[in-house]
C-alpha cells in the first residue's frame, strides 16, 4: 500500500484524509487496520508527532477492539 500510494505524492493531509474516510467507514477491521497505517505513514513523512493523530488512532484502535 504504502509503495502504490507513494506514486501519487501524498502529503500527510491527504493521508489523514484517507484515514479519517476508511475510519469513519468501519466496515471491516482491515480498513481500520489500513487507517492506523495511514496515520503511522502520515507521522513519518511529517517527522513530527502529532496529538490529533495518535488520538485518531486511539479512538480507531478502541473501535477495532469493539468489534
């Protein structure tokens, strides 16, 4: 996933934004599995850390546990 999308030179916007639409699909755990990953790839191309991303992930990560 992460070679396919590098082609197209996301930024860490638009991969939050891919995160936020698999999240908020929550159809099957693979895509909030992907979501997490998104985010993780998000906070590498950024180098920095961000709290509105680990709390998108916790709160995908609580939804994954749920399930």
């Amino acid at each position: 996933m992460k070679k396919y999308l590098s082609n197209f030179k996301f930024n860490e916007q638009h991969l939050e934004k891919l995160a936020d639409l698999l999240a908020e699909m929550n159809t099957s755990k693979i895509y909030l599995i992907r979501a997490i990953e998104l985010l993780d790839w998000a906070d590498e191309l950024s180098n920095s850390f961000s709290f509105d991303r680990n709390g998108k992930k916790l709160k995908i990560q609580q939804l994954l546990n749920s399930q």
